[in-house]
C-alpha cells in the first residue's frame, strides 16, 4: 500500500478541514488522534473512499509515512504539544519533521526547535489562519522553525494554502525558529485591532446617529467595494444584515462582553518586551476586558447618566467620515505591527520579508483585505521602510483622512461615545510625527527624583548628565536605561 505524504494528528475540525484539503490536492494523508473512535468516525464518514490512512497507535501513523517523515500536529497549544513531541521523537529517524500548526506562543517554538534539532529531527511552527472554511478551502500559512524542513515541506503546503488573484501562494517561509508563530501572533494582534475598529464604527452609528442594524447593512455593504475591502468588513455587513427566522436581529441580542484566547494579550507583551508603542492592538485588548465587566459597567452608568445628543448635521457625511477614521486607524494599527515584527526581527536575528508576509495575510486568513497589496508594494520598494505610514502611497492617503478622523475621534468625545482604538491610532500619530515631545520633562523628573540622568540636545547622542536639582543630592547618579 502506498505511504503517506504527510501524517496529522488532532481531527478536531481544523485538523480533520486541514486533511480534506491536502487529500483534495493529490496528497495521501494518515491521520491520529489520541481517541481512537475519532478516527474510526472520520475515515468510515468524510473521509470515506479517500486517501486517507486512518492510524490507531503513533506508531503506526509512523509507520504508514514516506521519509523524510513529515507529521503535523494540529491540537491546543501548551503542555499538549510538549507531550505529543516526547512520544514521537523515540519513534522517528534522523532528518523526519515535526510540525506544530497550532497556535502556539513563539518562545515555545524557539524552545522546541532547539529541543527537536538536538535529537536530530527538524521541527516547524506554522501559523495557519483563515478558520475552518480556511483550513478546508485555503488558509494562510506562516511556516517557521528549521529551515531544513522547508523545502520537504513546502510542495504540500504551497499546494493547500490560498491563492492571490496571480496565483501567488499565502504562504512561504517565515525564518529561523518562532518566527512563524510570532507573525501568526501579530496577525492575530491586528486581527483584535480590526474588529475593535469595526466595532466601533457601529456604535457610533448606532449611538450618535440612532441607526439600526438593518440601517448599518447597506453602508458595510458599500465600504466592502472600496478601500476597506476585507474579510471582517465582509462579515461585519453580513451580521449586521441576518435575522432569525422570526425576524428577530440576532446581534440585536447578543450579550455585550467578549471573550479572547490570549493572542492579542501576547501581541502586546511583545511590544511591551521590545519597547514598541502598539498602542492600537493594546487598546483593543483592554477593550475587550472592559466589556468582561458588564455589571459594573451597568452600575457605573446609573451612577453616571448620559444622554448622547441627537446629531443635528449631513448624516451621509459623518458616516463617510467614520469610514475615513476606521481607515485611517486602521494604517496605523499595521503600521504598529510591522514595527513590532522589525523591533523583534533584530532581536531575535530573524530575516522577515515585509512584503512576502504581507502577500501571505493577502488572502485566506482572517485580516485579509484588497489593502494589504499596498502594503506588499511599499515593502518591496523599501525593505528598510521604518514606518508604513512614511511610504509615499500611505502618506498621501493618510493626508487625505486626518481632518475627518480628527472630526470623528472629538465628536465621540464630546458624545461619551468610547473609541479606544480610533483615539489611540490618532495620539500615536500624533505623537510619531511631532518632532519635539515633552519627554524632556520627563528625563528631568527622573534626574530629579532618582539621579536617572538625560541627554542634552546640545551634546552628542550617548552622552549622558545629571542636575543636582536641590543643591543637597550630590553627583551620584543612577545606572542608564533605555526602552
């Protein structure tokens, strides 16, 4: 009987979409999962009549592989992905892969690749994302790890990922150990600041404007033509517009507090570890806390009545102006985020390609959007791009939504209408185009109360001073730091 291309262990729905997908394009898969009816259930149903090897023991699924051995693993991240790596690596021979598709934290990665390469297996973190029509129709993968295991790797993967209208696979190699989980993990970061965005403009529609859902279904229904183009904007219109079968709006009804799985929370420790203002994607989190305290917030609101005054100006123009300031944070927020990936890429040693990750968030995954092609453009004509929004085609859009972005982010203050990652996108702006920032009072605080010492503008970078401020402090100084 012919050996299989690839195994997979985990037949939760991803994993079992992930295996139709692969068998689809011509590949022969052999699957296992730790309850053994799952792959009876599997390989007798969907995967009737397929080439799909059902395994009931690791060993077998081992046994049934083509060298060099290829195995995926598609089950939750955390202790489960150490344990199932421990009882595959007596089983495998030198040069077989392991590959952790999960969702996994990138330092996890880096440890596992080092762990995995000392026995002289390979391993791989990819990052997959797009859901489970994704998984099934096309998703975009981001592989990282040892890099030996690409190129055996890489006509399977190529071959099940999404394709860009040229054909372009959304999916190649990332780099050197966690860096495929760590851009999974900032897509996910974006992906938190988009919907944040999203939300957003719905209650200011909502709230400032007294427009229903049925009333939002249209203007989605409009901006999913244009510059916002994408799938969250997609499916924000489709949500908005679905009614049960008794008519009854459904988001209408949906209790307002979210939940998260943590990859955005650890988007934002990274900014925090390489000293990166992702203001954006943090608020978005918060945001989401925030909503988590639906019983203060309700007590908090009889204690503080507010009634938003009816808007008395062109509605038609401020629902075009909160489309300006959803898109113009929205620059921002993949501006934070490819900050973030080059402040962690020169720690880490990494070789990321700008524009290739941005050809593989193109399409398949969650924060696929007509916009990312600009921003593949502006990477492959400046590698070394510091800023997105610095990119001339960014600067001159930018240019053109600041005065109703400004408009929106003040209106909704003087409404009492919260807009955390709108507000924020615009302070960062702000603050990254304003030349002079009142940080020198802060350095002089610092001196001040703890002998932290400051630069002079006078004096060569590097070099570094201290104020006895009261006369009584002396000229002993504090040890330099920097974020």
């Amino acid at each position: 009987m012919k050996k299989a291309d690839i195994g997979l262990i985990g037949l939760a729905v991803m994993g079992e979409n992930l295996v139709m997908n692969m068998e689809s394009k011509g590949f022969t898969v052999a699957v296992y999962n730790r309850s053994t009816e799952k792959v009876t259930n599997f390989v007798q149903g969907r995967a009737a009549g397929k080439n799909i090897i059902g395994c009931t023991t690791l060993e077998e699924l081992v046994a049934n592989l083509e060298k060099p051995r290829k195995i995926m693993l598609m089950i939750k991240a955390g202790d489960a992905v150490d344990a199932s790596i421990d009882q595959l690596l007596p089983l495998l021979d030198e040069g077989d892969i392991i590959i952790d598709g999960g969702n996994s934290h990138f330092p996890d990665t880096m440890r596992r690749t080092a762990y995995v390469e000392a026995t002289g297996k390979l391993f791989m973190g990819c990052g997959v994302s797009g859901g489970e029509e994704g998984a099934l129709k096309g998703p975009s993968m981001m592989p990282g790890g040892s890099e030996a295991a690409w190129l055996a790797v890489k006509p399977i993967f190529q071959a099940i990922c999404a394709k860009v209208e040229d054909g372009s696979p959304c999916c190649d190699w990332v780099g050197e150990n966690g860096a495929g989980h760590f851009v999974k993990m900032v897509h996910n970061g974006i992906e938190y600041g988009d919907m944040q965005l999203c939300c957003e403009a719905y209650q200011l529609m909502r709230d400032v404007l007294g427009m229903s859902a049925g009333d939002m279904y249209p203007v989605f229904a409009k901006w999913n033509e244009g510059e916002l183009d994408s799938y969250l904007i997609e499916i924000t219109r489709d949500i908005l517009g679905y009614t049960a079968e008794n008519g009854e709006v459904v988001v209408d009804k949906i209790l307002d507090t979210a939940g998260q799985k943590g990859t955005g929370k650890w988007t934002a420790t990274a900014a925090l570890d390489q000293g990166v203002p992702l203001t954006l994607i943090g608020e978005a989190v918060f945001a989401r806390y925030l909503s988590s305290l639906k019983t203060e917030r309700v007590n908090a609101e009889a204690a503080y009545p507010k009634t938003i005054p009816a808007y008395e100006g062109d509605k038609e123009a401020l629902i075009e102006e909160i489309r300006k300031a959803l898109y113009a944070a929205k620059i921002i927020s993949y501006a934070q985020g490819y900050a973030l990936m080059r402040a962690s890429a020169k720690a880490y040693g990494w070789n990321l390609n700008y524009g290739g990750i941005a050809l593989m968030w193109r399409g398949g995954c969650i924060i696929r959007s007509a916009f990312l092609g600009k921003i593949k453009e502006a990477f492959d004509a400046n590698p070394e791009l510091e800023n997105l929004i610095l990119d001339p085609y960014f600067k001159d859009t930018m240019l053109g939504l600041i005065p109703a972005w400004r408009n929106v982010v003040a209106l909704a203050a003087k409404s009492g209408v919260p807009v955390p990652t709108m507000s924020a996108a615009l302070n960062y702006f702000d603050g990254y185009t304003t030349a002079a920032l009142p940080a020198n009072l802060l350095q002089a605080q610092r001196d001040y109360f703890g002998a932290h010492t400051y630069e002079r503008i006078d004096q060569p970078r590097g070099q570094f001073f201290h104020t006895n401020w009261t006369g009584e402090g002396g000229n002993t100084t504090s040890n330099t730091y920097n974020a």
